[in-house]
C-alpha cells in the first residue's frame, strides 16, 4: 500500500494550489467588474444631476419670465438667433445657462448644463396664456 501513496504524495498540494490560484482569478475578475459598475454609475449620477440642473434652469427662467416683463420681452424678441437669458451656478462647479428663442407662438428655451466632466441640455417649449408663461412640454 506504501508504495501505492509515495507516487501520489504532492498531488493534493497540487490540487490545492490550481484550485486556490482559479479563486484569485474569480476574485479579481469579479472586482474588476464591480469598479467598472461603479465607475458607470458614478458617471450615470453625475449625468442627471447636470441634466437636473438644466431643467431648472428654464424653470428659473419661466419664473423670471413671470416676474420681469423685460426679461419677458427680451425671450419674445429673440426671433432670429438664441439669446441669453440667464447663467447660474449651481453648488461646486456645475453651472447652467438658459437661452431663448421665439418660434411662431412658442417659446423655446434651451438649457445648458455643464462641470468639469459631463454636459446636459434641456429644451422647454413655452406658451403664454393669459399674460402667464407655462412650460407646454419638454423636448428630448
């Protein structure tokens, strides 16, 4: 029987290490793949928060639109190109524009979101009714 075993003395060792050595790869493939899933997510909020942060911004806009009649005047007369209607910034470093552009009995507003690595924009499509701007929809 002594001399059956002495052949087969390193073989579990063996066996031990192929198995231990396929553990560390799953482990590391798997942790490669949680970082990247991370990593998207990261970037995915970052992204909303920016293209949040422009649909504000033409909220902020309609609301000042209701409250200044000039700068209520200044979206109707932007007729030919888009003009500028107001620039805020956000926390940090996230900042938005908000531009005008009167197009037939709409208004459309365009808001520009952008930090350091992402950029997002929001379009609004304004109506007046009864001397008050309301956002009609929103274009995607």
């Amino acid at each position: 029987m002594n001399r059956i075993l002495r052949g087969e003395r390193g073989m579990v060792s063996i066996f031990g290490l192929c198995a231990l050595g396929i553990l560390m790869i799953l482990s590391a493939t798997m942790y490669a793949v949680s970082r990247n899933h991370a990593s998207s997510a990261r970037r995915f909020l970052a992204r909303d928060e920016i293209r949040n942060a422009a649909e504000d911004g033409v909220r902020l806009a309609i609301v000042r639109m209701n409250a200044d009649a000039t700068v209520a005047a200044k979206a109707n007369g932007a007729t030919g190109k888009m003009e500028s209607l107001l620039t805020t910034v956000k926390g940090g470093d996230a900042s938005v524009e908000v531009f005008a552009r009167k197009k037939g009995n709409e208004i459309l507003l365009l808001g520009l979101g952008k930090n350091e690595e992402e950029h997002a924009r929001a379009i609004g499509v304004v109506k007046e009714n009864a001397g008050k701007y309301s956002i009609e929809h929103w274009e995607r």
